[in-house]
C-alpha cells in the first residue's frame, strides 16, 4: 500500500482517499512490515499474560463453543519465549480452533499505547468516536468465523490489522441483497451457499482492513492467524444515553448492573433484593428506589438533569484520560505499596494524561485517571501539581510539590500522590532514596 512511513500523517491520508472517508470497505496489503507485525504480535500475547475471570473471552474446538477452556488458557498464559504456534499448540494441536477476545483493550497497558499511537493521526484527522474504540482480538484456525454471517451494532465500523501468518479472507454482503434476495439469516453459518453474492477481500499478513458499519459479514481463515481490531464507536443518541445512565446508578445507587447481578445470582448464588409485591399498584416507589442512593452532599440540591448534564461530561473526561479507549485497564495484579519520601522520583504514566475540571454542579475537582474518576473538593494547588505532572517531567516529590500545599498536612499531600498511584496513573522510584514514608495506614 505505501511508500510513505506506517502509520504516519501521509499513511493514513492514502488510507483515507482508499476508504473514500471510511465509508468503502477495503483491504490494503503490504500496509506494515512483518517486524511492525510481530511487535504488535508480541503484545497481543502479552494480553494473554494479563487478564481475569472478567475477561469477555470465548474459545471454540472443532465448531463447539468451549468456555472450560477459558480458565485453562488464563492459567496457563504464554511463556517468555512462546510464539503464538507454540502457545496454541499446546492447548489445540491439529484440532480447528477460534480464540475471541472482546474488550482485550482492559488488559495491557503496553497493547494499548501501541495501537494507540498507530491511531492517533488517524484521529486528530476524523476525530473521536463518543463511545470511544474497544478492540477485540482473533486467533485461530477455524474456518468460517464462529458468530456466523453477522452485522455489528449500529454504528460500530471496524480497522482489523492482521498479523499473519496465514491470510484472511474477509466476505461481506450489501444489507438488502444478502436478507432480501438471498433470504439469508444472522447468525448463518454455512456461508459458502451465500458467499457468491459477496464481495470478497484476501488479508495477508501485514495488511489492514476496514469495514464501515452495516454491513452482514464473516471472515474465513483455514490456517493459523491472527489480528487485532479495532472498534469506533459512533453510537445512536440512546446508546450514549443509556451508557450514561448505567454509570449514574452503578455510581450513585448500585456498583452492579442489572444484568451483572442476575449473572452474579446464576453463578455464585448471590442473593438480590427485589421489590415486593403491592396491594397498591401506586404506591409511592420514590423511598424505595432512592434508599440506596450513595452519601453524597450535592446530590440532594441538584435536578436530575443537572446531574446527567454533569455525567455526560464525566464520560467524555474519561475516555479522553483512557486514551479514547472504551474500557478502563484492569490489572489481575494488585499495585504493589510503595513507600515515598520527598526524595523519590515521580513522573507521569505517559502517554496518559490526568485530565481534569472543576464541576459547577457538584462543587467538586473531577480528575480522571486512566479512565477513572476522583472527586475531591477543589484546590488551586491540586491542579497546579496535575498541570506539573502532565508536563510528563520527571521530578523529585520535592520538586514537584515546590510552594504547593504550604498549609495542608504533609500526610494528606502524599495521600493524594499515593491514590493517583493506586489508580496507576503515577511512576514512582525510590533509587538513592534512604528514607522512606509509608502512610498506607495513617
């Protein structure tokens, strides 16, 4: 596909003229090196290394969906010197084999900066997608793709980077043909009695492709690949509002969804209040629905809206902190303690950002972190430190809190520095440091 350096300003311009502004489906390859492909490989297996029970993760052996297999691949992640041959053979041998891994942007924060920084001339060129981009990734062999002959939610348009070894072979039907004319069914997968009605593209190793949203498809790969996607995410007004609402009640009211807790319920046997029954078909709901609701000062002097207007803007602050990321990284490893003295090093966790604003409707500072969000009350000195570290220096704690927090207790500053390292939006070292405060319990 290119000349041009990967991935840079005149890369992506050639990727757009050949999308026709990401509205064609096209397949480039020769797009990046097979050295860019086997780093992004070696972080993609890294993601393996990393994740949880959480994970949305399905395996499939010889056509049949395997979730026990799940758990076995979490126990038994890569080794140092796996390739992805090695590690998959372990597990499958010859056996027919498909690996689905949505959400892997939780897991690695390594994975994501990479694809991030591929990315971001793409979307300083188009701009942010409001629901942020999630990737998914696919390793296997398996044939027609497992899902079927499906279409993606509404919205959703896709850049798959394929890493080989094997090609892929992508089919896509135009909406009207393949339900109208062909009669054909979501979920359908015998393909090959409606692949003669598609459009057909060959992905090799080093190419990319992309697939505006809309569109029935499935991908076919008989030998081993792999490839990373990427999802924009480009929702209907009620998708975002609803994304919006779910994060006023697992904030304010619930810390599980609906459908978290039923799944809690079916598998550890966790009980759930319900509602009683009523005598009264109209019964004031008001006290019970809002029992619940979290301790929170301002809440009881702002209006509904007022407070989705402020959850809106939250939401956006987030994902621009996760680095336009839908998900926040998660990490099965807990952030080990460290002690700090005025001496140790502390720097921000570039490329990420501690984005920041003052809220007129909750009085309080909102920083988010990596996509998760701190309210605290409001301090000029607070965003004076946050301004220091997204400057990305590295300084002593000295040094970075030099004429900052001249009246607060020293415990309490090195308590706001421990939290943003808890939420893994701070490095700290304590090389060359003899002395050292440990404030975990004060």
């Amino acid at each position: 596909m290119v000349s041009n350096k990967e991935f840079s300003n005149e890369w992506w311009d050639n990727f757009l003229k050949s999308t026709e502004n990401l509205t064609k489906p096209i397949a480039l390859n020769n797009a990046f090196s097979s050295k860019t492909s086997s780093n992004i490989l070696d972080k993609t297996l890294d993601v393996f290394k990393s994740y949880d029970e959480s994970a949305v993760f399905r395996v499939w052996v010889n056509g049949e969906k395997r979730d026990d297999l799940k758990d076995t691949l979490m126990e038994n992640p890569p080794l140092e010197d796996d390739t992805l041959e090695s590690w998959t053979n372990r597990f499958f041998g010859k056996q027919k084999f498909g690996i689905i891994f949505n959400h892997s942007e939780c897991w690695n924060k390594d994975f994501n900066v990479e694809i991030y920084e591929k990315l971001k001339p793409l979307l300083e060129k188009v701009g942010y997608p409001m629901m942020g981009m999630d990737i998914t990734i696919f390793i296997g062999n398996y044939g027609w793709t497992p899902l079927g002959i499906h279409m993606d939610y509404v919205g959703e348009s896709v850049i798959h980077l394929h890493l080989g070894s094997a090609k892929k072979e992508m089919y896509l039907w135009d909406k009207e043909v393949y339900i109208n004319e062909l009669g054909g069914k979501l979920g359908e997968r015998r393909a090959e009695f409606y692949s003669h009605k598609a459009q057909k593209f060959d992905i090799e190793e080093g190419g990319i492709f992309f697939m505006p949203w809309g569109m029935p498809h499935i991908g076919k790969t008989d030998e081993l690949s792999a490839a990373v996607t990427v999802w924009f995410n480009r929702p209907t007004k009620q998708k975002l509002l609803r994304t919006v609402t779910d994060n006023i009640n697992s904030e304010y009211v619930a810390e599980k969804s609906f459908v978290n807790q039923h799944q809690s319920y079916v598998v550890d046997s966790k009980p759930v209040e319900t509602i009683d029954y009523q005598k009264d078909p109209l019964l004031d709901l008001y006290p019970e629905l809002t029992k619940d609701v979290k301790s929170k000062d301002f809440l009881s002097k702002i209006s509904f809206l007022d407070l989705l207007k402020m959850e809106i803007k939250d939401y956006q602050y987030s994902l621009k902190s996760s680095l336009n990321f839908s998900k926040s990284l998660k990490s099965k490893v807990a952030k080990e303690h460290v002690g700090m003295s005025k001496n140790s090093s502390i720097s921000l966790d570039l490329p990420y950002k501690i984005e920041y604003y003052h809220s007129q409707i909750s009085g309080k500072l909102h920083l988010f972190v990596k996509g998760q969000k701190l309210m605290i009350n409001y301090s000029d000195d607070i965003i004076e430190m946050v301004r220091r570290l997204n400057t990305g220096k590295e300084n002593t704690i000295s040094d970075l809190l030099q004429d900052l927090f001249e009246e607060w207790p020293e415990e309490l500053t090195f308590r706001l520095l421990e939290i943003l390292y808890e939420k893994k939006g701070l490095l700290i070292s304590n090389k060359n440091v003899e002395e050292i405060v440990s404030i975990t319990n004060m």
